[in-house]
C-alpha cells in the first residue's frame, strides 16, 4: 500500500516514515581525516537538495587541505574540539566547538578546514559536514560566508527536549541564518522518556542522523524504525509531521539531527568538490580552476598557512 494512503480519516494527519536506514561507516578523507560519510556514497549518490552528509573526525596533524568549490554551499557544524578555515580571498576563522559556518561557495572558493595548532595532537575534532546544491540560478553567486558561535545559536528548551536551531524554526524561535535552497536544519536532544512530534514541508526530501543514545522514529502507531548514533534514516513523502522519542532503557539522552529541504529537480553533475547541471559546465569549470579564472583568480598565488606549516605544498 503506498504510504499516502495509510493513514484515514480527515483529522488524521499523515506521518514521515523511515524509507531507508543506512549505517554509516568510517572511511578516509582529506589528510588523515577520517569521515563517516551517509549521504553522497554510492548507494546514495544525492538526495536532493543533499549533495553529501559526513560525520567527522580529525586529529592534528591532518585535516582537508587547500581544495576548491563550486555550484553548492557546505554547513560545518562543530560538535567538539574546533577548524580553523582559510580561504584564498583572505577570510580566515575558527569554527568552534557548538558553532556553525554556512558557507557559499557559489562561482568559486578555494580553501582549506584544518584543526588549529593549539589543538595539536591531543583534542579530537568533531563535527558534521553538510553540502547543499545550489540551483541553476545561484550556481556562480559570489561566495559567501554566515558564521555563527555557538553562544548565539538560537537555542530553545520544552519538556525534556532540547532544540538548537541551526536554519529553520522551532516554537516560534528562529534562526538566523538565510538559505538559498530552502533548508531546515535542527539538533534535538531528547531527554528519557520525551519525544517530538514536528511539522516538515510535504514537499521537502528529510532526514534524521543519529549523534548519540536510542531513539524510534517515524508513526508511533503505524509502523517506526529503531535507530542508534551513525545511523541515516530517510524519511519518505506523503506526510508532514514526524513523530520521535528516546527509547532508550539505560536513561540517556537522545541527539539526532532532523534536516530537510525543498528539492531542486534539476539535472546534477557532479565531479568530487564542483557540483554543476551539466558535463559542459563541469568541463568549463575545471578549465577555470585550472587556469585561475571566473572566480578562481586569487587561487594563482596562494596557499593556506595551516598546510604550509605541515609542509604540504
Ligand atoms: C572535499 C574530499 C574531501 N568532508 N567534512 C574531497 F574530504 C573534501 C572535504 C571534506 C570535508 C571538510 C570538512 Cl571540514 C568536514 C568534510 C569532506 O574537504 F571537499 C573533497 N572534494
Ligand atoms: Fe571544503
């Protein structure tokens, strides 16, 4: 029976259900990097407007050293230990442990994510990597950057569930950031014994990813799914709402992230950190890395200190 037609009734508000559970395994990335990568592998190449999702790990020394983007935007999300970015137009930060950096690559960025140097060796550095694509209309923009310290992300407590709102809403409580591709992007902390029950655009594609403890998600009287940290749960279409709750017996918390987007339906090319609509554009777009032109002038004459200092380059 498709999923549209299971719930009856005209009250009767039809629930996201888990379609896919996917457990996300450790590979190598970058220098040294270690990521759990669940969207953006080869059993889910994209799930538009989702081009990857990686949990990450790294310990100085290593890291993404100098490497470009184009045609997406990438949200990195801090969950212990920080990044020191470092582009080649000269914006250079940290991103610390709670915070966020929403970045729009547009026609072209060229940088590198590197733990800093006073994390050295000792602190692993933790965090979530989301790539979103950007439509045909604002593929080539000028790059951009929405930074947010974890003391100002908006962040909002009800019975027992903790909410940190990263794009979207939650009980009247907004963020901040603007989306280009229409986004909701939330952190959930579940106390035992609470749950949720949140609204999602029809239309949207959604997902959960599990950080940490026990939870169930999807119709808690028509059929949900059982999940644990590093664990992807798509959710299907034909409803608006989904349920969840901590169904852990141990008395922990339940943190999972619930995103979701408007899809673009546009034909996608992707080859590794450029994302464009069509093989010509991606042919163009390599041409211009390579010759330092159409937004990738200032890449000619630099490289980041974090990976100079390592002796990369
Ligand atoms: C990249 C390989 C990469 N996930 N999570 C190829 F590893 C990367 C890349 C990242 C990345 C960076 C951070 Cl800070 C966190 C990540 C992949 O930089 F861009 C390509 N093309
Ligand atoms: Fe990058």
């Amino acid at each position: 029976m498709p999923i549209s037609e299971k719930s009856s009734g005209n009250n009767n508000i039809n629930k996201r259900l888990v379609v896919k559970k996917l457990f996300a395994r450790q590979q190598h990335e970058g220098f040294g990097a270690v990521v759990r990568r669940s969207i953006g592998r080869f059993e889910l190449r994209y799930f538009d407007p989702f081009l990857v999702l990686d949990e990450f790990s790294v310990s100085a020394p290593a890291g993404f050293p100098d490497h470009p983007h184009r045609g997406f935007e990438t949200v990195t999300y801090m969950l212990e230990g920080e990044i020191l970015h470092e582009d080649c137009e000269g914006h250079k930060g940290v991103i610390r442990e709670g915070g966020l950096q929403w970045m729009t690559a547009g026609k072209g960025i060229v940088h590198s994510e590197m733990p800093s140097s006073n994390s050295n060796g000792i602190t692993h550095n933790k965090g979530l990597q989301l790539w979103i694509n950007l439509s045909s209309k604002h593929k080539l923009v000028e790059p951009s950057y929405q930074e947010i310290e974890s003391k100002d992300l908006a962040e909002t407590e009800k019975d027992g569930v903790r909410v940190r709102i990263i794009a979207g809403e939650w009980n009247g409580v907004k963020s901040k950031i603007c989306t280009r591709t229409p986004t909701m992007y939330l952190d959930f902390t579940l106390s035992p014994g609470s749950r949720i029950s949140q609204s999602i655009p029809f239309h949207w594609n959604a997902f959960v990813y599990v950080l940490e403890g026990q939870g169930h998600f999807g119709d808690s009287k028509l059929q949900h799914s059982g999940a644990a940290a590093h664990h992807l749960l798509l959710l299907g279409l034909g409803g608006d709402r989904l349920e969840a709750w901590n169904s852990s017996d141990s008395g922990l918390p339940l943190r999972f992230i619930l995103v979701g987007g408007e899809p673009i339906g546009e034909a996608m090319v992707q080859f590794g950190p450029f994302v464009m609509n069509t093989q010509e554009e991606i042919d163009q777009t390599i041409d211009d890395f390579d010759n330092f032109r159409n937004g990738f002038e200032k890449a000619r004459h630099w490289k980041s200190q974090a990976a100079s200092a390592l002796g990369l380059f």
